[in-house]
C-alpha cells in the first residue's frame, strides 16, 4: 500500500493485531515490502510505512530520476554551526520535506564518530566529540519530530570506517565505547527520544551490532529504556534467529533474505520463541501506528523549496563557515569593489553535499562562484565589475559528469534516455520494457523494479554530446553492473570483458575505464552505453555492501595542460588584488562506500595554492570538505583562510555572505585539523586488516589525543574567529552549572561561542584526557552589549566509565572548569567542588 493511502485506513489496535495475525503475518511485518516500505496487513488494517533518507535532506524512493528535494549542509556543517536551536529549525524543515515525499520515517541523523580524518563518511557525522555531537543530534531530531515524522538514530554503533563494513570487527574497550562512541547516542536519546534506532553494518567485540543482545537489549531496551524500534541498515541484517533473539526487530530493505518462511522454520522448531516474535511485531506495530497518525503527509511525492526553507538552509550554511585566519584584516570585503580573481577548483563545481546515502537531486544549487558574483552584482550592473575566473588545476575523483553538454536522441538539454530490456545487446529486436529521462549522466537503480523485469536486466543510455570546445576529451565510465560506450557507433571504452574492482558506487563498482577522443566543437555525437544490471558484474569484493538494480556514470572533459593552466591562475592572482581562492574535496572524493587513502588534497592543489599564494600572499584561501585536509606546507604562508563544508543548496550564498560581512562568521571547528595524518590517534589502525581493527587509541579520539600527548595541530577543536571581539568575566561554577559574563567587545554584532571544558581532579584514580567538552552556548551580542550566560553541567560532567564496576563513576574531587573560545584558547578558569563518589546507570 503506497504511503499516500495510509490516512484511508482505518485505525488499528496493536495488541488486536498480535493475537489476530497469523505467524507468517507477524514475520512479514519483521521486514521490508521492498527498499523503502514496510509490509501492510490489509485485512487487520495494518498499513505500509514509508522511509527516505538521508541526513541531510529527503530523497525520496529514486536514487535517479527522483524527484528533486532540499539538501541541507552535511553533518560536520552542522556540528560547526555550535547553535541548538538553529539546528532544531533545520530539523523542522527535514521533517517538512520528509512529508512532502510521502514518508514518515527518516534514516537520519547519523551520530557515528570522527576518529580519523580519512573516514569516507565523516562528513555525515556532527563531530570528534561526543558531547557536542549528541547534543546538536538531539535537537536536530526534536524539531525533525516536531512535524509529526519518526527519526531514526544511526548508526548504533562503531560504524567509523568504510572498509569492510559488513564484515569488520570493532575491537575497543568498554570505557571507550561508552565515553566515546556510545555517548552520543545516549545524550540523543535522552535530549531527542527518536522513534527508531538502527544498527551498524559491523561487529564490535566480535558480534554484529544486530545480532548482539547486550547491545540492543541490554543497552538499549534496558538500561536506556528505549521505547521504540530498531532496525537494520541496509542489507545489514546476517541471520534469522541470531537477530530476532537479539532484539532486531525490522530488516530492511525488502524482499526479505533472512526472514519469511527461515524466520517460520526458525519459530516451528522454537529456535525463536512465539514470545519473542510477538515482541519484534510490536515495535513495528507500535512504529506503523505512531506514522500513521501523522498529518500533512502527501499522497505523491512532491517538493516544497518555499522561500522560508531557503532562508533557513542559507543560514545554516552560512553559520557553518569557520574563518580560520584573518591576519591583515582582508576580511570582510566590501560588495564595491571593481575587480575581482576568482581562481580554483571548488569554485564551479558545486560541492553541495557528499557521496552515498547523503547524495540526492537538490531543487537548485548555488556554487561558490555564483554566489560571490551574486553579492557582487546585488546593486549595480554585472558590467561595472571585472570578475575574472581561471580553474587552476583538475581536481577531481572521477571525470566530471556531461551536465549540460548532452541531450536526449528528442533534444531535453542536460538530460539521458534510458530505456530497459528484458534480454542483452546481443539479441536483435529486442522489446523496450520500460523508459526513463535520467537528470546528469549517472545512475543508481537500487529500489527499481517493474513487473516484468528481473535482478538480471538490460539497459541503453542514449543522447547526443555537444563538446564545449574543439579539444581532446578524456572519457571515463564506472560501473556496478556491466557497461561498454559508443560514440557514433563505434566502441571506445568496454567495461564488460574485463573488469577491475573499484570504490565507486558504495564501494562495489568498477574503476573508471577511459580514453582520448579528439572532437570538434559545433558537431553533435551519439552516445550510447550498453550497461547490464548488477547481477552481470564480473566484480567480486568482499565487506561491502550489496545493493540491487547496479549503476554506472558517463563523464568527460577536454583535457588541459596541468603547467599552463596553474600559470594562469596565478598570472591572474599577481594583478589582481582581491582573490578568493576555492580548493577542496567533493562527493566523489568524500562517499559513504570507501575511505580516503590520505588527507591531501587532489591532483596539483597544493601547488596551485602555493604559487598562488607567492603571487599574492592576500589571497583569500576558502578550503571545502566535510573531514580534516592537510595544509602543508602552504598553511604557513596564507594570511586569510576559511573554511566551508559541504553547504547543500545555499552553499554559495552561505560562503558569500560570509566574505562580503552580510553574516559575521561563527562557525567553530568541530574536528582538529592536525599536521599530518601520521599525527592522528588512529594513524596505526584504521584500516581492517584481516577482518578486524583495533581501536587502540582507547578514549583518547580528537583533541583528547592532541592535549595528552602535547601534540602540535595546524587548526585546534573548536577554534573560529569573527570580525568582532568578545570579553568573557566574572565566573561563577556551582554544582548546577556556570555562569559568567560575555561582552562584544568590538564594532560589529556577533556571535559569540562559549565552550565549557571539564578537568580532572588530580585525585581522580583513573588516568583521564587533559580536559573534556562538557557545555557550549553561542550567544548573539550586538556591538558593546554584555549577557549573562548559564551552561548546565549534569552528571557526565564529571563521571568516567568503570569497567570493572560496570556503571559511570563522579570521583569525589576539584575538577577544573574552563571556559574557551576554542579548546586552547581559555578565557576564564573556576573550580567544581564533588564532595562524595557516586555510581549511576542509565541516561
């Protein structure tokens, strides 16, 4: 039943439905209907939910021809903003834009952590840091759940690497799980309550997460005393009674693999008791009734893009912006000036969001050139500026999609026709079964599905390529599936007789096969590529996520002189006093599926940075990417620096409103921008290896590891700077909280960011980090106003867990509180006085 038909239903009563349903309707509810929906019960009135992700926005049921959606900043743009309540709003617009899709459940947020900067999915995620991750994670869900939709918590827990994800065995000790990884859940839980957790692809300790009781019933269920569902990732469920047993109650997505007539076989011989299986019905029960009485939920899936939600998400990007350096004042700029370089990669590419489940078709998309020329051409004519661009360097993961330059064989610019076949290329006269005009030149088919079509299908890709220039073009396709391109008929790249494993598409795709073509601008090719779904892959690759239908991606670029292209770039920085320089990663380099090798930028990056730099040491540096980069050696030459994350839909206007002083920047580094990758805590073990890996750092994750070993970092957590100035005094801690004064000390209005650390006692029996984030407030102050601000401190302030007494431990002591602007920048110092050692349990 689609979800749109779920307000004609009528109401059901879940405890009716478990003592009425038979065995196999209880176990059909235990899983999907198919990739997004639950299973309906039509004769007891049961109706099927439906799920979208992503955390950062709704995509809907399509990965490709879907239909378009708000894409809000990524995880660590967030974790930057500092700002509860502003997140709290961003959460409204995602449940907003859930409803709008038709769905009632969302696959977000993720609270995983930032344990090294090559994570592929670190941009998902909030923060290195547990507390601030768990606390932005609970209001995101509260304003998501406001609008009346369920939030699903993920991924529960240690899922902080891509490889082998499916297979890899978390080793870490319980004082770390529990005062890093776990604790950001568990202050979401209590601050947020989502409706739904789910569990991780890996195993931690030797057990997958959702085949492990301790984890989903014993922690969860009761020590938490969390009342709603758990479900699998996708494809993350790997038994029958194992799971049902542990406390998985719905595995998706649908078709089911391990429930059905297994999950029967499995109650009939009472490997899984009638009791248990009667539990997990309930929560999916329990689940489908709360979303059913959700009101506003369209009956197709549509799209919203009001102007309100505009201004919200530029905001939000905006106050991610972290300016890093402002050494000769260069910032900010003023909309006036005449003429203005624009240089670097990030500057066209429209660096939105990230790869994988976070990726989805934005309504629109505003790149950083476009909103720099916006600011620029607010109030006068486009022509009383001079803005010059040069890209400087390719910089890239994969070749660029043909966007704009290709169009459907009936000329729908910017478009592909694809059309799917029952049989192979090789038979003659095959019958077209089904069509469909897909946006870009790439392809995600996981969820598709039509009636008379198998897992083992056929499809043509077909248009027609108009180059942009009369140049020599490199062209590149990947694929998970087969795939093989003609231009004009003939053959030019084959990706099916021989195939090379890759980290394309979640990390079960080809390498990207290529070749030269020379072609003329002004004459139109014909484009065509035969592709085989995923069952055709000739690919094996262990660990990684399976999903069906397969994908594939077509792109090309005319290829350019890496020497001359630099040259330019900086012959344009030399006279041109006003530069602003966008360098980064993407998508394509930053995806769920795969992790990054290291934390340099691609290509000739840093030398385009370098000599531009030589060229004009007043250039205005702006670095993008959802995860730490490495700066060297160039850092040390820059005198105005930003950074931006992945921005979603306002991503240009964010960053411009931010240069040009529209918004004074607030944005505070929720990760350590360390000096090297070998200085990182993780550095020796963060690969798999042989199936497992070792979290061997301990507690010790971020700028905890940094204080400890006394080690130098090239930007600290939580450092920002604004183009005001704030005074913090008169401290006063008690046992409740803080409280002290903080005055704009400058000309200009801001925000101020308040960061409370903890200490340690020095009677403290347990070797613990030099100091932990425990409280943060961002305050809004005009020029020369003061307020007065309060951070509660609850009982995590000051506890650690005890391994051996099996619950948190507040050792009686004198704690330091320090209040910051950064982790190393300390403003004010007090004392916390416990006077008695407590145990406690539970949230």
């Amino acid at each position: 039943m689609a979800a749109g038909h779920v307000s004609d239903q009528l109401p059901f009563d879940v405890e009716t439905v478990i003592s009425e349903a038979t065995v196999l309707e209880k176990i059909g509810l235990l899983s999907g209907k198919d990739a997004w929906h639950t299973l309906d019960i039509p004769r007891l009135n049961v109706p099927s939910i439906r799920f979208t992700d992503g955390p950062n926005g709704a995509r809907g049921t399509r990965f490709t021809a879907g239909v378009p959606a708000a894409c809000l900043p990524c995880g660590s743009a967030m974790g930057a903003t500092w700002n509860q309540d502003l997140i709290q709003r961003a959460g409204v617009l995602i449940g907003e834009e859930v409803k709008v899709k038709g769905a009632r459940g969302w696959l977000g947020p993720t609270v995983n952590m930032h344990r090294s900067p090559l994570g592929g999915r670190g941009f998902e995620s909030f923060a290195e840091d547990p507390f601030l991750s768990g606390k932005l994670a609970g209001s995101y869900i509260k304003g998501a759940q406001s609008t009346g939709i369920v939030s699903t918590l993920k991924h529960f827990v240690a899922n902080d690497l891509e490889h082998e994800r499916m297979a890899v065995d978390v080793k870490v000790t319980g004082r770390a799980l529990r005062e890093i990884y776990m604790l950001p859940f568990q202050i979401a839980l209590k601050d947020g309550n989502p409706g739904a957790i789910m569990t991780s692809y890996n195993k931690v300790n030797g057990t997958h997460v959702s085949e492990s009781r301790e984890f989903i019933e014993d922690i969860l269920r009761e020590e938490w005393q969390f009342k709603g569902m758990v479900m699998s990732d996708w494809y993350g469920t790997y038994s029958t009674s194992d799971a049902l047993n542990a406390g998985l109650d719905l595995e998706m997505p649908g078709p089911t693999r391990w429930r059905g007539i297994i999950a029967d076989l499995a109650v009939s011989s009472r490997k899984v008791t009638h009791r248990t299986l009667d539990a997990r019905a309930r929560k999916v029960l329990e689940l489908v009734k709360r979303c059913s009485k959700i009101d506003g939920v369209s009956p197709v899936e549509g799209k919203r893009d009001f102007p309100s939600d505009r201004v919200l998400n530029r905001k939000v990007a905006a106050e991610s912006i972290v300016l890093l350096k402002n050494d000769n004042k260069v910032l900010p700029l003023s909309a006036d000036i005449d003429e203005i370089a624009l240089i670097g990669p990030n500057m066209m590419n429209g660096a939105y969001c990230g790869g994988g489940s976070a990726q989805l078709d934005a309504y629109y998309i505003v790149n950083n050139y476009e909103g720099i020329v916006s600011r620029l051409t607010q109030h006068r004519p486009r022509t009383d500026v001079k803005i010059h661009y040069e890209m400087g360097t390719r910089a890239y993961g994969f070749l660029p999609l043909l966007g704009q330059t290709v169009s459907t064989p009936d000329s729908q610019i910017g478009k592909l026709r694809m059309r799917f076949f029952d049989q192979p290329p090789t038979v003659a006269d095959r019958e077209v079964i089904d069509e469909m005009i897909i946006t870009e030149s790439t392809w995600q088919l996981m969820g598709y599905s039509h009636p008379r079509i198998s897992a083992r299908f056929w499809t043509d890709v077909e248009g027609v390529f108009q180059p942009s220039e009369s140049a020599t073009f490199e062209w590149g396709i990947a694929c998970y599936g087969t795939a093989s391109l003609f231009i004009d008929d003939q053959l030019v790249i084959d990706n099916t007789t021989n195939q090379e494993a890759g980290n394309t598409f979640f990390g079960k795709g080809t390498t990207e096969k290529k070749c030269l073509l020379d072609m003329e601008k002004g004459t139109s090719y014909k484009i065509r590529l035969e592709f085989g779904s995923a069952a055709t892959t000739k690919v094996i690759k262990p660990g990684v996520v399976s999903y069906g239908g397969g994908a594939g991606r077509i792109g090309a670029a005319p290829m350019t002189d890496p020497e001359s292209s630099i040259e330019r770039a900086v012959q344009l920085a030399k006279r041109c006093k006003h530069t602003i320089m966008c360098v980064g990663l993407d998508k394509d380099l930053e995806s769920e599926g795969y992790d990054r090798a290291d934390m340099n930028l691609p290509g000739a990056t840093s030398e385009l940075i370098t000599r531009v730099l030589q060229a004009n040491p007043d250039t205005i540096v702006v670095t993008q990417s959802g995860t730490p980069i490495n700066m060297q050696p160039w850092v040390a030459k820059t005198t105005t620096q930003v950074h931006m994350w992945y921005g979603g839909n306002e991503s240009g206007n964010g960053l411009a409103d931010v240069l040009f002083g529209v918004e004074n920047p607030s944005g505070r580094l929720p990760v350590t921008f360390p000096v090297a990758i070998e200085d990182t805590p993780a550095f020796l073990n963060f690969e798999s290896e042989r199936g497992s890996v070792v979290y061997g750092e301990g507690i010790y994750v971020g700028y905890r590891y940094y204080e400890k070993l006394k080690r130098s970092v090239t930007f600290p957590f939580g450092h920002g700077l604004s183009y005001t100035t704030f005074f913090f005094s008169a401290l006063k801690v008690s046992s409740e909280g803080a409280k002290f004064k903080v005055r704009n000390s400058g000309s200009v209005d801001g925000s101020a960011v308040a960061q409370l650390y903890i200490s340690p006692a020095p009677t403290n029996t347990i070797s613990r980090p030099i100091k932990e984030l425990k409280g943060f407030s961002k305050v809004f102050l005009l020029a020369g106003e003061e307020k007065e601000v309060f951070i509660p401190l609850d009982r995590l302030a000051t506890s650690f867990w005890d391994e051996v007494l099996g619950c948190w431990v507040s050792e009686e002591g004198i704690y330091g509180v320090y209040i910051g602007e950064s982790s190393v920048e300390i403003c004010l110092q007090g004392s916390l006085h416990v006077d008695k050692t407590t145990t406690w349990s539970g949230l």
